[in-house]
C-alpha cells in the first residue's frame, strides 16, 4: 500500500491556510467596500473592525503556525502523520474563530482555543522530533 509522503500533506495543508488567508483579506476588501472605509483606515463600522481583526490575528497566528507545522513534519516521529492532522485543526479553529468573530467580538474564544490547542500539538511534535533527532546525531 502507497501512502502520501507527510511532507506532501503538511504542504497542501500550507496551501490550504494561505488560501484562508486570502480569504480573510478579501473578506477585509468587501468590508471596506460595504462600509465604504477608505484605506488606509482600520476603524470605522464595527464589522469591518471584526474582519480586519480576523485577518490580522490570522496573520499573526501564521508566524507561529507554519514554523510549528514545518519543524514537525522535518523530524518525523511514529507520530509523523499528526502534523498535518494538527494543521487541519488549526484551519478549523481559523474558521470557526472568523465565523464567530463576525457575528459577535465575544464568540470568538472556541475558534481560538481550537487554534492554540493545534499550535500546542505541533510544538510537542516538532520537540520530540528535535529531541529524538539530537540524541540520534549524538548517539553515533
């Protein structure tokens, strides 16, 4: 039995997030159109501020989600195929967070949470995966 290689899962799991991302930046455009916010303005009509909120966490979150993602999927473990499985339930919590954000500020907590728990599952990864790979290198 053929199975996909983790690297190729944890780039199409890239594409996929940055496809998001795109997402919320024209969900960001629309906004400002609707509401007619003239850039360079990030203030105005409460749901613009939600969507530019969502896109800016994203972008924040992607500094910390794809060196996470990458540095589990370069020192596979037996856990190997959790890495993209865990960038899978970032997007999730990503989607959850801007379906709440948008409908009220103080819905957004799930999405997060969802968010930070993969973040958290890739870090564990990506240290067991350096830590393995270091006693390895040092064992020989």
């Amino acid at each position: 039995m053929n199975t996909v290689p983790v690297t190729i899962l944890s780039a199409a799991v890239t594409l996929v997030a940055t496809l998001f991302y795109f997402y919320t930046g024209l969900a960001v455009g629309q906004m400002r159109q609707k509401h007619d916010v003239k850039a360079p303005a990030v203030t105005g009509n409460p749901e613009f501020e939600r969507a530019y909120r969502v896109q800016m966490n994203t972008l924040e979150q992607f500094a910390v989600f794809l060196p996470l993602l990458w540095i589990a999927t370069s020192f596979p473990t037996s856990m190997a195929y959790l890495a993209p499985a865990f960038g899978l339930v970032w997007i999730v919590g990503r989607v959850l967070y801007m379906q709440g954000y948008m409908s009220a500020a103080e819905k957004r907590g799930t999405g997060f949470l969802i968010s930070l728990v993969a973040n958290g599952g890739l870090l564990v990864l990506g240290i067991i995966g350096l830590v393995r790979a270091w006693m390895a290198v040092h064992a020989a």
